[in-house]
C-alpha cells in the first residue's frame, strides 16, 4: 500500500483532470457501475459516508496520470462536500483508499489482468471485481480479495464482502427495458436488492392493490347498504299486508291477535 508523505504542495482535484479521455467501448461499461451507484443512493439514503464514483479518476501520485476504473467505492469519506461535486478523485485529499474496484471488460481487455491488477494492488484496494459477459468456459464475474499483499480469487455467486456489509453477483434482470444478466448488490442473506426501477414497479403495484381493495370495499359497503334498504322495504311491505289483512278481520267482527301497536 502507498504511504503520503506530507509535501509542501499537492494539486487538488479541481486542479486534475478528470478523464482520461478514453472513451468506453461498450454500454455495459456505464450501465453497469451506473446501476449499483442507483441501487447504493436508495439502499443507503440516510448515510453520508460513502462515495461511488463511475468512470472517474483515481489519482494515488500527483506526478502520474490517473487510474480511471469503470467504477469504485470509498467508505468512510464524505458523500457530497460541495454542490460542485467531485471532478477526480484524489487519495492525499480523501485519506481514503477505494475499498472496491470495478473492471468491465467487453470487447478488447484493457490491463485488467496485468497493470491495473497490479495498481490496484499497490494501493491496497481490499476487492477488485471484474465482470466479462463474453466468457463461455469461466464465471462472468471474478471477485478478488487482497491478502497479504496479493489479489485472492473469492468464490461464489453472489459474494460476501465483509468490510462493506454487502455481497455482489449476477443474475438475470431488466434494467432501463433491457433484459440481460446484471450485476446486482444482495445483502447477508442472499437476497437480491431492488434497484430504484423495481422499487417504483413495486410501490406502484402495492398502490394499484390498495387501490383496489378500496374499489372492493365501496362495493361490498354499496352491496351491504342496498340489502338493508331491501330488507327495509320487505319489513314495510310486510307491515302494509298485515295492516291489510288485520282490517278485513275486524270488518267480519274478528279482533286479530296481533295488534301492530303492541310492544315487544
């Protein structure tokens, strides 16, 4: 891992480039750390000590150009410190080295196995995830884990990462109405989380339902009111006839045993 020295002078990230002006060869590169960065902002709304930066620079030597990752994630560092945002990201500033790396790979390898390996390595990175949807005989997602000094490959889909308090995997999915495999974050028992579109579609399901049983309720409530405007009706009729026939009686001298104006 780089240890700083304290210098008279560092350049601040404003100062920095912030790309490396290569562009992404594959949408994949931006949906990708572009949907887990969607799912962190819901997942931890109520924190303020994390950073995901996609496609951003990671500067670790004011002297050397930046690493710039497909996407990376920082604990412990501010969430937003200005409404400028982050332009680059620079280790000496944020005294945080990324905890997380990701590497997309489509189609030509970019250093993923060798010099960004190595890099990330050096700075101390604890994961470095790296998904290839184009293998055919290996895992699409490879996550390793840093151990004395060297990258560990971990096994497992989805995969546990401790210090972060999250898994990553794949699975099969719609994202933006494509449906494809994606990367996803889960939590400690393997569950997928939702992604800011599923959570919508859910919200307005359950919306739908709620509208729904009130729909049902106004109409049992409709139903229940005209059996009893019914019942109602029936009673009075009922009365009307035995007022009737109570009157023919007494008109041929019977007095009727039920006088409607008896109590109980």
């Amino acid at each position: 891992m780089l240890n700083y020295q304290p210098q008279l002078y560092y350049p601040s990230s404003e100062e920095l480039p912030d790309s490396d002006d290569t562009p992404v060869d594959n949408e994949l590169q931006d949906l990708m750390p572009g949907m887990l960065k969607a799912i962190l902002a819901m997942l931890w709304a109520d924190r303020r000590d994390w950073f995901f930066g996609v496609d951003m620079g990671i500067y670790y030597d004011p002297n050397r150009p930046a690493i710039v990752p497909d996407g990376f994630l920082s604990l412990g560092v501010e969430r937003v410190f200005d409404e400028e945002l982050r332009l680059s990201y620079a280790i000496w500033e944020e005294n945080v080295v990324p905890n997380l790396v990701l590497e997309v790979v489509s189609q030509t390898y970019r250093g993923e196995y060798s010099d960004k390996k190595n890099q990330y390595a050096q700075l101390g990175v604890k994961y470095y995830v790296i998904y290839s949807s184009r293998r055919r005989r290996k895992p699409h997602l490879e996550v390793h884990q840093l151990v004395n000094g060297s990258y560990v490959l971990l096994e497992g889909n989805p995969v546990w990462l401790s210090e972060i308090g999250l898994g990553i995997g794949t699975q099969r999915g719609i994202y933006q109405g494509i449906e494809r495999e994606w990367l996803y974050w889960y939590n400690q028992q393997g569950q997928r989380c939702l992604t800011p579109e599923e959570l919508a579609q859910q919200e307005q399901l359950r919306r739908q339902e709620a509208e729904q049983l009130v729909q049902q309720e106004q109409q049992y409530r409709q139903e229940a009111e005209q059996l009893v405007r019914e019942e109602q009706q029936r009673r009075q009729q009922a009365e009307e006839r035995l007022q009737i026939l109570q009157a023919q009686l007494r008109s041929l001298g019977i007095e009727p045993e039920i006088n409607l104006n008896d109590e109980g």
